[in-house]
C-alpha cells in the first residue's frame, strides 16, 4: 500500500461513548485491508494516573487537562496514528483536536493558545462530529470531555461540570458548522 491510500478520520464529540460508537462504525465501513484501527484518547494512560491520584495530588486546572490531552495524543500520534498512516491505513481518532479545542474554548482559554498548542497535530482528512447530547450521570466518564468536566467542576471560576459540558458541545456544534460550509 502507498501513503496516499492513507487517511486520518477524526470523531469528536463530548459524549465519549458515542463517539466511540461513531468511530467503530467508521471502522466497519472500510474494507478491511485499509483499516489502521481506532485510536482512543488517553492511550498513555496519562489520565488513568490522574482518576487514581491521591487528594493530595490536587485539582487540575482546564489548562492542565489540555496540556495532558496534547502529550497523549503525541504519544497516540508517535505509537498508534502514524505508524499505520504510514502503512497507507484508515485510522480513526476518537477524540482528535476538535473535542479539545472545544472544552478549551468552553472553560475560556484563549483560541489562539489552543491552536499554538495543537499546530502539532496533522489535519484530517475527514471530520465526523457526534452531536449527541452530554451524559447526566457523574459515573459516566467515557470521553475526554466527561472526565475533565468531573475533574475541574468544584474550581472557584470555573463553570459546573453541565456547564462545561454543555458549552463544549456548542463549540463543536459551531465548528461542525464552519467546517462544511
């Protein structure tokens, strides 16, 4: 297979387990000698470490939770993405930077910022947003933005986890908006 067979599908959205489901239903639609995988956030692991974090270890800030997402998906990128892009396979990242961007956006940090923090993330070739609506149980932590919306909700300043969940799925909703006109 060539590099041009390649192609990064990315699938974001802030119920995790709907875009899980979006991204294993992008898989089953590719014939199976170009499929590359799915690749989930927090395949370091980083964010494992942090749900089993002594009290001591403190409360993150949105910034940190952004932080973090950009060295797993480096990690992601090194490890699971390229190396299969490389082979000319479909891999499909669920979350990518748009769900990122997004809760960044949401708990107000800088557009700019978020864009020099991501400017190493290649471009996708194809953009699937899952618009369904965030999940109401706490317990529920699938995605990137559920977990960080339990993790920071509590910081003086910053808005309740619905909140953030929420506004997260506004920014994404504009973004699937932007991006097909």
């Amino acid at each position: 297979m060539n590099r041009a067979q390649a192609i990064l599908i990315s699938v974001d959205g802030v119920n995790g387990v709907a875009v899980k489901a979006a991204a294993r239903q992008a898989l089953a639609a590719i014939g199976r000698t170009r499929r590359g995988g799915i690749s989930v956030w927090d395949a370091s692991g980083l964010f494992e470490e942090l749900a089993v974090a002594d009290q001591e270890a403190g409360t993150p800030s949105p910034r940190t939770m952004l932080l973090l997402f950009a060295a797993d998906l480096a990690f992601r990128l090194r490890w699971e993405i390229e190396p299969a892009l490389a082979e000319g396979k479909v891999v499909i990242a669920a979350a990518y930077v748009e769900t990122a961007i997004a809760f960044g956006r949401a708990a107000g940090i800088s557009a700019g910022w978020l864009a020099n923090l991501f400017s190493f993330a290649p471009r996708p070739g194809d953009r699937r947003y899952v618009d369904a609506p965030p999940p109401r149980a706490v317990s529920d932590r699938e995605g990137f933005v559920e977990f960080c919306s339990e993790r920071v909700a509590g910081i003086p300043a910053v808005l309740t986890r619905q909140q953030l969940l929420e506004r997260t799925r506004v920014q994404l909703q504009a973004a699937a908006r932007r991006r097909a006109r």
